[in-house]
C-alpha cells in the first residue's frame, strides 16, 4: 500500500505533470493533521512522571515543552505557515486551551465537568453540582472543543456514529454524544477528571471516609488473600478506594489489571521516585468494549482469559459489564487466583445478586450452584457511596459466608448509621450528613483461620473477634495507627 509520502515521491519524479507546479506543496499538512501528529507524538515520548503530575502549571509547561520539540525536531510543512514560531504558537494554543471550560479542565478540586449545550455548563466539585458561569459561542465553538476533548483517542463524532467514549491527552475520559441525536439540536459530552495523586489512607480517616479500626480491617483483607467486590454508585469513589486496598499487597505479589480506561496508578518506584526503579510485579492491560470498531480482539473477557496464562496471583478486571466477563472472572477465581473488582449495585447482598443474574445470562449452571461457587470466591464486598453533604463513605463492610439454595449469607461487620442532617438555615442547603461508622458483627471462625494461614497475627484481628459492645466507637484519629503503604 502507498503512503502519503510514497505518492508524493511519485508525483515529484513526474516531470510530465508536474513541470511547472511548485512540489513543495504536495506533502503539506493541513493544520488538523498536524495537530493530530503532534498529540501522536506526545503520547509516544511522554514521561511516565508527565502522565502522573498533577500540578496544573507543571502539566502545561510540559506540554509546552513537547510541543516545542515537536516542532523544532519534525520541521513539518503546514499549510498556511511560513515560518515554524507561528505554528509552535497555534500548536500550543489549540493543544492546551478548552475554550470556556479551559479552567475547569485545570482546576484540580473540580472531578467533572458537563455540558448539554452551549450555555449549559455544570461541574462537579468537592462531590457537589456547580452552574458554570461561562459558555461556548454557539454550537459550533462547542463542536471544536468535542473535537479537541476526543482527538487522542482517533475517534469521530459524526451523524453516523453518534457517541463516542474517548480520552484526552491527559487520560480524562470523555463521553460525548453529537447534535443530531438531540431534539434541540445540540451536542453534548461529560468529562471525568481522574486525580493524578494519591489519596493516602490518613487523609481518608481523617475525612472520616472510615474509622482507623475500619482500615485495619480493610488493610487484612487483601493481605489475607481474600477476594473481594468494591460495590456502589457512579462518582461514589470505588476506584480510589480499590487503589489504597491493592497497594496493602506484597509488591511481590504479581498483580494484572484489566480496565478500560486504565485509572488505578499501582506502579511503584524505589523511594517514591519516578526516576527509580520499578519495585512491584504488576502488569496493567487496557481493554476495548465489545462493540469496538478496530477489530481488536483485546476485550474484557479475552483479557480476563490471557492473564490466567500469565501466572497471577491478583487479577483486578476493572468494572464486570457483560454476563461473559462475570462467567470468566468466577472462573478465575475458581482456579487458583484471587479476585477483586468493581460493581454498581445499591448493597452487598443486591451485589451477589447482580453478580448471579449476569453469570446465569450466559451460563446454563443451576441457579443454586452458580450461587454457592460466587459466594465461595467473593468472600468481602465493601460498599462505598457519595452522601448528600458530598462526602465518600464506607458505608458497610461485609463477609460473604456462603449460601444455602438462593439465599446468601452476608454477614456485616462495618456499617455507617445516619442519624440526622445539618442543612444552612438559610438556604436549606444540606451542609453535613450527621452519622457514624458501628461496628455490628464479627468474622467467622474459617476467616479467622484463613488469616492465621496467610500469616496474620491474631493480635492483628482479635477485636474483629469480640462481641459487639452497643457503646463502642469508631476512632477517627489517623494519627493513633500506623498508615500508609
């Protein structure tokens, strides 16, 4: 097949039709390739410490820097560009600026941002929904920016392939949906801003997201080899919560992760230098959806599959969607490898069931069998959600214990009991959810054992073991146990 630059070879050697026509114009770019190579070449030699800052300033002086060398390194021929100053400049600007969301796309305490048309704007922050008080030109302006927003991940948003699930060139994912699809004839698109740092367990005790007995529980779990589903609603932190429970495994431990798009940062360097050498035996895999244009045949359950052959001894599919990932990732749970994973479901015991339904979609197990072999696998689902105050909590920890027909046994040991509400007598505006963490039941005798087993002193988990006191309470001071990774 000829490439572009092939046919413009061919057509500079032809003297017969090109006798007097200037050549130097047949292998210019328009400015939309450019930009496009430009990003290509960003995503290429981009540092590993480029994709994890999270300083705004830092990550658009990078950026500028790539740009310029970009530039100054491929020489390119643009069209309508003269001298090379002019296009760095244009380069820079359509590559780093969002138009009006342009603030909120650096604003680090800002997790999304909305928009269902040109002048209706919406952010989140702080968990809490915000007006945004700019606006696109028109409809038009909007459309540019879409463009902008999903160009790195080579995808077109068009009448005849109306949404589209994209990144930008800083990994935020992006979902947008085109005008013609809309009855007021305007497009649309959501990005989710995923924090480049860290939130370490202190700054989540502290924000009383759980109580320190709570983490050292959470903390046993992955340590004690016990798989586990992280369950709850959208935006309600499951991620960031699966990330600090992975990072409490032996860094010798392997670890394959499969998502889409890749969010859990666990690659650790020697003394938390990026500069350093890698310490931990983790492999992370990036799957495509089924329904994927590009043929690629890297999907959820294709990877799941792939990874057993990879001696794991974590497998972490990100989020389990189609019945046939559910039926692969209970197979590898089965066999050998320890299991955790993320649902949506409005409780532990509505998580088991989820699980079932899928599993049953596209299996033709009994029922009662394909229950029992879950609730052997999965053996803790912690539920995390997002209250009306904005705050994440854990809002219950709880041991699967197994099934008797159709009926799970989950036992909860952690659970956070509201107990009123704290609005603005002014604007009636909910301003804290009043509440705490309980402890309301204890583990089982085998869990006991399997944590004897895997090395875990009983001193460790002795207070998971004693009856429950009604008077007992929750400490929230990070500073009384020792946290971290």
């Amino acid at each position: 097949m000829l490439t572009r630059g092939d046919v413009s070879e061919k057509q500079k050697k032809s003297k017969y039709l090109f006798k007097d026509l200037d050549t130097s114009k047949l292998t210019m770019m328009s400015f939309e390739e450019v930009v496009k190579q430009c990003q290509a070449y960003i995503n290429k030699v981009a540092s590993n410490f480029y994709r994890q800052v999270e300083d705004v300033k830092v990550k658009r002086e990078m950026t500028e820097r790539y740009v310029i060398e970009y530039v100054e390194t491929e020489k390119p021929d643009v069209e309508g560009y003269e001298d090379l100053s002019t296009l760095r400049n244009d380069l820079i600007e359509e590559i780093t600026q969002y138009g009006p969301i342009t603030e909120a796309m650096e604003d680090p305490e800002i997790d999304e941002i909305r928009a269902n048309g040109p002048d209706q704007i919406f952010v989140e922050k702080h968990g809490k929904t915000e007006f945004w008080d700019k606006s696109f030109n028109d409809r038009e302006h909007m459309e540019k920016i879409i463009t902008k927003l999903i160009r790195a991940s080579k995808v077109r948003l068009t009448p005849k392939n109306p949404m589209v699930n994209a990144r930008t060139i800083d990994g935020s994912r992006v979902n947008a949906t085109h005008a013609s699809i809309s009855p007021y004839g305007n497009p649309a698109f959501v990005v989710r801003k995923f924090k480049k740092s860290t939130i370490s367990p202190r700054q989540m005790v502290h924000n009383e997201s759980f109580s320190v007995n709570m983490f050292r529980l959470l903390s046993l779990i992955p340590k004690a080899d016990l798989s586990w589903m992280t369950v709850g609603p959208t935006g309600s932190g499951k991620t960031t919560l699966n990330e600090m429970l992975v990072k409490q495994i032996d860094p010798l431990c392997r670890i394959i992760t499969i998502e889409n798009p890749t969010e859990l940062r666990l690659v650790r360097h020697r003394n938390n230098d990026p500069s350093d050498r890698i310490i931990n035996d983790v492999l992370q895999y990036e799957s495509v959806s089924e329904d994927n244009q590009d043929s690629s045949t890297a999907t959820m359950e294709n990877l799941l599959i792939n990874s057993m052959r990879q001696s794991p001894h974590w497998i972490g599919p990100g989020e389990l969607r189609a019945p046939r990932e559910f039926t692969t990732a209970l197979r590898a749970a089965q066999t050998g490898h320890y299991l955790f994973t993320t649902l949506h479901a409005e409780g532990d015991q509505e998580a088991i069931f989820r699980f079932l339904t899928a599993y049953l979609s596209a299996s033709n197990e009994p029922a009662e069998l394909a229950l029992r072999n879950i609730c052997a696998a999965i053996k803790f689902i912690v539920f995390q959600e997002r209250l009306a105050d904005g705050t994440r909590k854990v809002t219950s920890i709880s041991e699967v214990r197994g099934s008797d027909g159709l009926k799970p046994f989950v036992e909860q040991i952690y659970r956070f009991e509201c107990q009123d509400v704290d609005e603005d007598p002014v604007t009636g505006k909910v301003r804290k959810i009043v509440g705490r963490h309980r402890r309301v039941g204890t583990i089982s005798k085998s869990l006991e054992q399997k944590m004897l087993k895997s090395g875990i002193k009983r001193s460790r988990f002795e207070f998971l073991t004693l009856p429950v006191n009604p008077d007992e309470e929750e400490d929230y001071n990070a500073d009384s146990i020792q946290l971290g990774f």
